[in-house]
C-alpha cells in the first residue's frame, strides 16, 4: 500500500479554505434554487385563491371586504 504523504498544515489550512469556498458555492446555489421554489409556490397559491374566488362567484373587492372585518 502506498502512504499518503503528510501534508504540511499550511496545506492542510489551504485545502479547508477550499472547502469552505466550494460549500459556500453550493449554499448560494442551494438559497438561489429555493427562492425560485418559494416564488414558484406564491405563485401557485396566488392562482389557487384567485381560483377559489372566481369559482365563489363573488368579486375580489367582496372578498377584501370580507376579510378585512
């Protein structure tokens, strides 16, 4: 078996630095992914109610009306 050869803790610091940067990147893709889904599910949310209330037969005005007691 081949040994590894020992790196020094300069490169051991250099090569954690690296991951750091690398997870920093796939937290910043992970952030941009879910503020796509969150405003995906907004707008879903906003056709649903907008659904709801057209199928209620009442107008949005009525219904801000309603909630708004």
């Amino acid at each position: 078996m081949a040994r590894r050869k020992q790196l020094s803790i300069t490169e051991r610091i250099a090569q954690v630095e690296a991951q750091i940067i690398q997870k920093e990147e796939e937290l910043k893709a992970l952030k941009a992914e879910r503020k796509t889904l969150l405003e995906e599910k907004k707008k879903e949310d906003m056709e649903e109610i907008y659904q709801i209330i057209s199928e209620s037969g009442k107008s949005v005005e009525e219904v801000k009306e309603l909630l708004s007691r």
